[in-house]
C-alpha cells in the first residue's frame, strides 16, 4: 500500500537521550515534512526536505536535525531530548513545492514522550 | 505575524447541517486547505480552495474569500463518523503552509 510509514508509533525516552524518528515513502514525492502536534496548537514544521539532498528549517527547528540521502527516507533525530519535545510527530510528503493543490499526505505519526 | 483562527469546538446533531469558519491573517496568499483528523490519526486532505467561491465535493463544500481573509468548511448530512478534528491551513508567499489549531467537532444522535 502506498503512503508513509513512520516508526515508532510511540516511545518513551528519558531526558538526555538521542533518538531518531524514521519516515520512509514509497509515492516518490519529492517533499518531505516533519511536523510536531500540541494540545491546542496547530501543526508546526520542524523541518522540510524539498528534494532528496536539501533539507531546510521549519518554525520550530532547534533541537532537531535531518538528513535526506535519498528519495524515500526522511529520519528526524533528537540529539539530546528534552521534556518540551514531548509531542506528536508527523512525518509528510507531497508530490511538489510550488503551483496546484500540492496535497499532503501523512504518516500515522509518532507519539513521543521524554521524562 | 501570521495566524490562523478557528474555533476550538463545535458540536452538532447527526443529521444536520453544520458550518466550520477559519478566518487567516498570512503573508501572501497561494491556497487555503482543509484537513480532516479523527482523534489519534494522521490528517487527511479534504478541499483545497485558491480562488474565491464555494468547492462542492459530496456532503462537504468549501468557501472562500480572499479580500476577507475567510473561509468556511460546510458539513452536511452529518454522520457519526464526521466527529473528528477539522484543520485549516494557509499556503503562503513562500509556500510554506500555516495552521490553525483545528476544530473539534462533536457530533450527537
């Protein structure tokens, strides 16, 4: 089935520790997203990937780096956690970056807890 | 700066009619969304509106006008599983997409 998949689905990890979010498509789109999801907030971008070896900050980028070596993947690392990265991670892609619908399509997200 | 208003709740009888308002205050303009999110899931594409006038796909339409910075989501013939969370999102000058906080929509028999 085509889409995203994201892993894992939830975690918890202790404060200090490094941890990386996957996210891998099989659409071959282009852009890659890495969106985080609070109570009450709207989704924010940490950081974007518009074309397999370019990745570019989001709104809210510090404490996370990416990497996009390749089409399908777009992993998203915690250097060292912190209790505010508690949240629910998205991981999106679409097929473009400019004119059309450019729709996004979502992974199932990863809910991540740091203590 | 830029922002996204929606309201937090609404609630609605199954069967009805029910409309979901977003107004936007953004950097340039280059589209507005609408994603559907049931509670614990990923947000699904719903209508996409760029220029002003209402978008009709089934039970649900979109509006929108540009010189008001307003859309609205319009649900009919509501069903128990329209109950979900309902984001609007704004494409701006560079193409980066702004979101509201979405509304939670509670739908009763």
């Amino acid at each position: 089935i085509a889409g995203i998949t994201q892993a894992p689905t939830s975690q918890i990890l202790a404060a200090g520790r490094r941890m990386t979010l996957r996210c891998t498509q099989d659409m071959r789109h282009n852009a890659m997203y890495w969106y985080r999801q609070d109570l009450g907030l709207g989704l924010r971008l940490i950081h974007y990937s518009n074309t397999a070896g370019t990745t570019g900050k989001g709104e809210v980028p510090d404490g996370y780096s990416v990497s996009r070596a390749n089409t399908d993947d777009f992993p998203l690392t915690l250097a060292s956690a912190v209790p505010s990265q508690t949240s629910v991670y998205f991981c999106a892609s679409s097929g473009g970056t400019s004119s059309g619908a450019n729709v996004l399509t979502f992974g199932a997200g990863s809910r991540l807890t740091v203590l | 700066g830029q922002n996204i208003d929606q309201p937090t709740e609404m609630t609605a009888t199954e069967g009805a009619i029910v409309q979901i308002n977003c107004t936007y205050q953004t950097s340039g303009f280059n589209g507005l969304f609408w994603y559907q999110q049931h509670a614990g899931e990923a947000p699904t594409f719903l209508s996409y509106n760029v220029l002003d006038g209402l978008e009709e796909k089934g039970r649900f339409s979109s509006f929108l006008s540009r010189s008001k910075g307003y859309s609205y989501l319009l649900l009919k013939e509501l069903q128990m599983k329209d109950s979900a969370s309902y984001l609007c999102a704004v494409r701006d000058s560079n193409y980066q997409l702004i979101w509201g906080a979405g509304t939670k929509l509670i739908i009763k028999p």
